[in-house]
C-alpha cells in the first residue's frame, strides 16, 4: 500500500499563553500578552493577535481543520534579543528555547521547533547551540537576517565573525531558517503604512542571501541547510543586478564568490510565502522547485490564512501554481513533504524516517 503523502509546514509561529510567559518578561518591557490573549507586547509596542491559532490548542485544531500533518515552528520575531542588556537577552532566548524545546517534545508528531541565539555574543551562542541540540533535541537553528553588535552597530548574519556558528550548525547537521525583523531600527525611515513588513523584510532577505553567496558558506559548511524566509524574493528578480555588478565591478569583490554559483544549490531552500504565481514562477525557475518548500508564516494577517477579505487559504498558491502549470502535482507533494524533510534532514536518511514514522503514528 502507497504511503500518503504528508503536508508539513515549513515555516510556522507559535505563540506562549500569558500564564506561560515568566513575569520579568512583562516587567523588563520585553514581551508578553495580555491575559485576554487580544494582543501581544512590548514596550512602547503592541500588535494585535489575529488569530485563535497563535496558541498551542487552537493551532493543533486549525492544522486538523486544513489536514496539516506536522508544522516547522520558528522562534518569535520579538525575541531576537536586539537592544537587550546581556543578561535580559540570555534570559529571553532561554524562555523561548525551552518554550519550543518543550512544545516539541510534547507533540513530536506535530511539530518541529527551532531555536535562537544572539550573534552578537558568539561564544555565548555557540554555548546555546550546543545545549539546544545536545540536551533539549532540537536541530532547527533560527537565525535573524540582521543583528546589534555589542557597540550598536547593525551587520548581516552572514558576516566572517560568525563563521563559530556556522562551524557548529555543520557539525550537528543543522538546518538554519534566515527570517527578517527590525528594520524600522536601522534603516532610517518613519514606520507607516507597513513598509517594514511589506518591503524592508524582502530587502533585508535579499541582503542576508547576497552575503550568504558571496562568502561561498553553502560550500564551506556543507551540512548546514539554509532556508529564506518569504521566499527570499527580492532576491529573485535582483539576481541579475547581482551577477552584473560583480562582473562589472569585480575590484568590489575581491577574495568572493560569483553569484551564480549559488543558484540553485542543494543547501539553499526559499519558502513559497511570495503571495502570487509569478514570483513563484521566478523563484522555480530560479532555484529549481526542488528547492523550494511550503511556507505559510501562520498564523500571522501576511502568511497562507483562510481569509474572504485577502482570497486566501493554506496552500492556496501551490493550487494555483497546478492551475497555471507552473508546478505539476509531483512537484506540489515535493514541497508539502520531501523539500522540507530535505531541508531539516540533508542526508540523514534515519533522521527523515524517524519524523515520518512519528507523523504517521
């Protein structure tokens, strides 16, 4: 008898109850949500929650309602520690590691959770890593596109100085999510009309993967698994931008790597979060659909949301991608279930079987 296909969700959010969430989280302004679960919070920030699905009950519910066999959970946006002191940035990353930690081994057939540490502090890092994976059993590492040094100063993930975690994330056969947050902090622009959300997170993508490329880390660290957020997509239509730039300035690239050899590389994954078949139909063409797994960022207003108002619901573009043959109907079980098991995997063979065998039990 043919085993069914699965549907996994390769990029999902998940929030804490209030009662969940230590009280020197609310007190030191870092993050919380208000014991009628309207909204989540932070100093001087507040964002309404949109969904039932941010939590724990309603989210097994609703991934039964859509027939979602396992979903990949993403550390929270708010806790990537930026602007923190050290001591609250250690202890914020720890409630979210163990949060995850524990929502995973709790419900090992539905979810798989990630977790997150500070670039800025490497050696600190490194350290949580290796407790991550070693004593919690977690092999998903989030990493945020863009991070504050310890002098304020805002770099790329894919800078030289955080090669340790790269190093790390090979040796434990990791997969890596790369994910935009704060932009509004470092690119000097009023915060209206969602531009942030809407464009900065594309360009902030964009530019984590132009550094990813350049500095030739897919070949480097040959166990690490990278997968982009929102399918990375401006940095689809920017490729030739790219390409030419480098050919045509070569002096500005001294010691890096051709953007093109990149393309489509067996390590680099995208989500399908693009919103529409033609940039869907750029990132395949781009990639190769082999590359390309099922995103829908639930339950946030912007990810694969059943919605009347946005015409929209999970899996909706891969449905349409069938219509307009963009991707045949093997191609669309690819990226429900054998692009993201890749992606968590790489060569693990064991591994891949072992998360199916917990799925299917």
């Amino acid at each position: 008898m043919e085993k069914r296909k699965l549907r996994i969700n390769g990029h999902s959010h998940l929030l804490p109850y209030p009662e969940e969430i230590p009280q020197f989280m609310k007190d030191k302004g870092i993050f919380w949500v208000d014991k009628d679960r309207k909204f989540m919070l932070q100093k001087d920030w507040n964002r309404p929650i949109t969904d039932s699905s941010f939590f724990l009950n309603e989210k097994l519910a609703w991934m039964d309602r859509f027939k979602i066999d396992h979903a990949v959970v993403l550390n929270l946006s708010q806790l990537y520690g930026n602007g923190l002191r050290l001591e609250e940035m250690k202890q914020a990353l720890r409630f979210q590691n163990d949060f995850n930690a524990r929502i995973q081994a709790e419900n090992q057939s539905k979810f798989t959770c990630g977790f997150v540490v500070h670039p800025g502090f490497v050696r600190g890092a490194c350290w949580e890593i290796e407790r991550c994976v070693e004593e919690l059993g977690m092999r998903l590492l989030c990493l945020p596109t863009h991070y504050m040094d310890t002098i304020g100063t805002w770099r790329c993930i894919f800078d030289e100085e955080n090669e340790p975690i790269f190093e790390l994330a090979n040796k434990y056969n990791l997969a890596v999510e790369i994910h935009p947050y704060d932009g509004e902090k470092f690119i000097k622009l009023e915060n209206t009309s969602w531009r942030f959300h809407l464009i900065w997170m594309l360009a902030q993508c964009a530019d984590a993967y132009h550094f990813l490329t350049l500095n030739g880390y897919y070949e480097k660290y040959p166990n690490m698994r990278v997968c982009f957020a929102h399918g990375g997509q401006l940095a689809q239509i920017n490729l030739g931008r790219r390409i030419q730039g480098f050919d045509g300035r070569h002096d500005l690239f001294e010691g890096k790597v051709h953007p093109r050899k990149a393309v489509g590389h067996k390590n680099i994954f995208f989500d399908t979060l693009v919103h529409d078949t033609n940039s869907l139909d750029l990132l395949i063409k781009n990639q190769g659909s082999k590359q390309v797994l099922i995103g829908l960022d639930d339950p946030y207003p912007l990810g694969e949301m059943e919605s009347l108002p946005q015409s929209s619901y999970p899996g909706k573009i891969l449905d349409l991608a069938i219509e307009r043959d963009i991707i045949n109907e093997t191609e669309k079980d690819a990226m429900w279930e054998d692009n993201v098991l890749q992606w968590l995997y790489g060569n693990d063979e064991k591994g891949k079987q072992d998360l199916v065998n917990k799925i299917l039990s």
